[in-house]
C-alpha cells in the first residue's frame, strides 16, 4: 500500500510539472461548453454575419436543457476519449520504452501495485476534469436553456465517469502489451471505435453493453428516475473495467522488463 | 558459503543461446568482476540474476531466500545506460525508488543524503535529472542501486561510457562500496577489472570460460617471459639459446629475444652461464609474467 502511494503520488507531481494539471481541466471545460454554447448562440451569429437571403425564414429547434446537456456528453465522447487515449497511451509503455521501468521495477514493486497505482492516478485526474467540465456546462445550460437539477448532475457524472474509467482501462490494458505509446493509442482508438460499431449493430439486442451509458443517461434525464437498464449496463461496465485490470496484470508477468 | 547460487543459467533468444548453461557461485563481501568481450552475454546475465529476464532454464537462488521470495529486495541494479525520470531531481528520484524499496518516507531521505554525499553529487541534489551529465547521472544510478543497502549490487558497465576521470571516481567508489556488500559488475575491460575486483569471472559467447580469483587465474595461466637484447643483430642468439633445454619456446618480437620458459631459475642459471662464458653482448635481461591481458585475448580469440 505504502509503495501504492509512492507511485500514485510521483504521478501527481508528474502530472503538475507537465501541466496536466491545467491543460486536461481545461480542455474538458472546452469540450464540455462547446456545442450548448455555440448552440445557443447560432442565430444570432447567423444574423450578425447575415448569410441569410432576404425572406429566408430560420427556425432553430426548441433545445431542452436535457438535450443541452447530452450534447457535452456526445462532445466528451468523441473528443473528450480522444484526449484521454493521447494523453495516457504512454501511461506504462512510455516508461518501458525509455528504461526508467527497468530502474523501478527492480525495486521489490509489485507489478499490480505498479498498473493499479498508474491507472489510478490517470482516473483520479480524468475524473476531476470531467467534473469541472461538467459543472461549467451545466452551469450555462442552466443560464441558456433552462434547468437541470444538481442531483441529476451528480448521477450523469457518476455514471459517465465510469465509461471514461473503461476508456483508461483499455488503454492501460495496451499499455502493458506493448511498448510503444503509438500503437498503444491506435489499439486502443480502434478497439472504442469496433466496440461502436457493434454497438451501434446490436444496441436494440444488447442493451447492456457499456457504449449504451450516454444514451442510458439521456433517457434517465428525460423521466427522471434511474432505470434498471443503466443500472445493468453500469454494473457491465465496471465488471468489464475490473477484467481489464486483471487482464493487464497477467499480460504484464508475461512481459520481460527489458530488451 | 554461497550467497547467491547461479545453476546452469540459460536465455534463449530467437533460438539463440545468449547465455548458455552458465554456473557459478558469488559468496559475500567479494567484489567480482564479469568480464568478456561484447556480446558475450553479461548484461543478460545480469538482468536475469536482478529478475528483469527470465531465464529459459536453470535457477538463480539467493541464500536465506524463501521459495516465494522476491529477489528484488535483496539486490541493488545499475543497467548500462540508466534513464531516470529527466523532470525529477536526483534527490526526489532516490527518495522515490526508497520508498519502492520498502523504507520509510523518512529513512528514505536520510538514505538519499547520505549517497548523494557519499557519492559526490550532493551539490546537485536539487537540480533537475536531466540537466545532470553522464558521469553525474553514472553516480545517481550507483546511488538509487545502494539505496535500500542491497547484499548485492550489480552494475553492469559501470565505467565504459565515462572520460577517464568521471571512471577513476566510480572505479574509487566501488573500492569503497566493496566494504559494505557483495559487488558484480560488468566489463569489457580488463584492467579496470583487475583494479577493483577480486575475483574474475570470464564469460565468452554465452558460456563460462575461466573463473577464480585474480591471483589464481595468473597463477594458473603464468608462464614466464624472458626478454634479452643484444648490442648487435638478435638473429645468431636465437638459436643459440633454443638449444637450452629449459627453454620452451623463443621468438624475436621487436628486436628483443623473447623466451618462454618453464622454470624460471633453472632458466636464468643457463642463460647467464651461457651468457658470460661465450660472451655475448647482452645489454637487457628482464623476466616478466604474462598478463592476463594475453590470457584474455588467447580465450577469446580461441
């Protein structure tokens, strides 16, 4: 547990010497207020630039705040994944590539420790990041569009804080396969991409499968209560993340730390 | 007694033997060197002794390790071209692997002053890795390795990307470290192993070639050499001397007259009676050993 903390707390000053600290907050705020802001503001930029012929009649759709809010997450999703997979493809492989692992892990440092303390590290940043993200969105969908109340925020954080936690699992998953960060974000890249897919092919079929959470999430806003279908798909989540880090734990024993 | 116990050691990469059957034993406060030339299999050998490799076969068993015990603990490791965190300082770095090494927040620091000073580099405890030159960092890596006071350091190369000051103030710390633990280190380097080691172990493609300690293996390998000038052309003597049955073997090498003997006294009584009664013009009688320099050549070039 000691050696846990060391490594977790060498990330979090790593973290703020490299301005992860600032940029990874930052961006998710960007992300997250982008589309309700600009959304909201398109007529108006519209007339201001006058492309408009004369007569034309512009009718912008009623934009719930539900709707609002779902357009952060649908941002986070696409943008915000690819951030996270840029940002931690070197999580484990970037060590290993340059050889300070070698220095680290000939100290008696369990190779669970080691994964675990990374990933944990990573989840506690994205998490934060997701929270200021979506606290500011939520703020100006409140202001712009009307209100969401702060319970249902916490329960779309919670609940989206678990696929962005899949999206970390799966990188550190390939980080601990291969040792160049490159391939690391492209496996992982594809494998969000395939899982979408198939989602996409199967969801009336499978609706459990964790790409389902967004739209799990919209549907609990719009009725207001939870539904046993998020419920299932965030217990699928989790199980999958936990078989990852299992999963990343014995291709690791299988790896040789040094070339 | 044996410390650490190498038993038949194997690492097979793509088919090939990198170290093949390799058996030996280290036993404590011993500084040994593992010599041979590039590629011979050293540095495998020693990421395999730290638990960075696996071997293909044989055993590495450390004494009064339990079966499930990780060997880890017990050993200090320098690779060849250590990488740090650049973005850390020599003292946070080695507070840092302490820590993983299971001490305390504060023994770790006391652990880290006390090699960042016992190691010369105290000055630049708090500048930034990467800012440090590649002797300092030579020291830092000697210094994360002894850091958890380890009964056993390995350094592999400690010395052969150093200028020659930066290596005389590693081989020194290494004479001094010698008093505290059992030290293996790597090198393609004869002298330097002969400098600080006592015994040598000598590797060639993948396998054991010679091991002992350094007088032993002199001793085993010795044979004498006679060096004789003469004022005039060497050639008429070489003969001459050839016909002294004590003489094994004679050659001219940079008009000297080498011999190689058996029997170094017997030797000398024939070449000066020799010498004298037909009065040759000698102006050089010098007996020297060969080195283990030309040991090493000889194995390796079998």
């Amino acid at each position: 547990m000691m050696q846990w903390k060391t490594i977790f707390k060498k990330e979090m000053l790593e973290y703020w010497r490299n301005f992860k600290w600032v940029w990874v907050p930052l961006v998710f705020i960007l992300i997250a207020i982008m589309d309700p802001i600009s959304t909201y503001y398109l007529p108006k930029i519209l007339d201001a630039v006058g492309g408009l012929p004369d007569g034309a009649v512009f009718e912008m759709p009623e934009i719930t705040p539900v709707a609002a809010l779902m357009m952060s997450l649908s941002e986070l999703s696409m943008f915000g994944v690819l951030v996270i997979v840029l940002m931690s493809m070197g999580l484990i492989a970037g060590e290993r590539k340059s050889g300070v692992a070698e220095l680290v892990l000939v100290k008696p440092v369990g190779y669970f420790t080691y994964i675990s303390s990374k990933w944990g590290a990573t989840l506690l940043l994205v998490w934060t990041s997701l929270i200021i993200g979506l606290l500011t969105s939520w703020y100006y969908v409140n202001l712009l569009y009307g209100d969401i109340s702060f319970g249902a925020l916490i329960q779309v954080i919670f609940f989206y804080g678990l696929w962005l936690t899949l999206v970390i699992s799966i990188t550190t998953f390939f980080n601990t396969l291969f040792k160049t960060p490159g391939i690391v974000g492209f496996l992982s890249i594809a494998t969000i991409i395939v899982m979408s897919i198939f989602n996409q092919i199967f969801s009336h079929k499978i609706t459990w499968f964790p790409n389902n959470l967004s739209s799990h999430i919209g549907d609990m806003l719009d009725s207001g209560s939870t539904s046993g279908e998020l419920w299932g798909t965030a217990l699928v989540t989790i199980i999958i993340i936990v078989a990852l880090l299992f999963a990343s734990l014995l291709a690791f024993r299988g790896k040789e730390m040094a070339n | 007694m044996a410390m650490i116990k190498v038993d038949h050691l194997t690492k097979t990469f793509e088919g090939k033997n990198a170290v093949n059957n390799l058996s030996f034993e280290l036993s404590p406060g011993k500084c040994v060197a593992l010599l041979g030339p590039n590629g011979a299999g050293k540095t495998t050998t020693l990421r395999m002794l730290s638990g960075l490799l696996k071997p293909s076969s044989g055993t590495v068993s450390f004494e009064g390790m339990k079966e499930d015990g990780d060997i880890r603990e017990h050993i200090g490791y320098l690779p060849q071209y250590p990488v740090f965190h650049n973005w850390m300082s020599g003292k946070e770095f080695l507070v840092y692997v302490g820590q993983l090494a299971n001490l305390t927040k504060p023994q770790a620091i006391e652990q880290a002053e006390k090699y960042l000073d016992r190691v010369g580099i105290a000055d630049a405890k708090n500048r930034r890795i990467g800012k440090y030159s590649g002797g300092m960092k030579q020291r830092l890596g000697i210094a994360q390795a002894m850091i958890h006071s380890p009964q056993l350091l390995m350094l592999d190369e400690p010395v052969s990307s150093l200028d020659p000051i930066g290596r005389r103030d590693v081989l020194n710390l290494m004479e001094e470290l010698k008093a505290q633990t059992t030290i293996l280190f790597s090198t393609h380097i004869l002298s330097d192993a002969e400098e600080v080691s006592d015994d040598l172990l000598l590797m060639h493609q993948g396998e054991m070639v010679e091991s002992g300690s350094i007088e032993s293996l002199r001793e085993k390998h010795q044979t004498t050499k006679i060096h004789l000038t003469f004022r005039e052309n060497v050639d008429t003597y070489l003969n001459k001397l050839r016909e002294i049955p004590s003489i094994s073997e004679g050659y001219i090498e940079r008009n000297e007259v080498q011999l190689l003997v058996a029997d170094i006294d017997q030797a000398r009584i024939d070449i000066l009676a020799k010498a004298s009664s037909e009065q040759w013009p000698l102006i050089k009688f010098e007996v020297s050993r060969v080195s283990l320099e030309e040991l090493f050549m000889k194995v390796v070039n079998q």
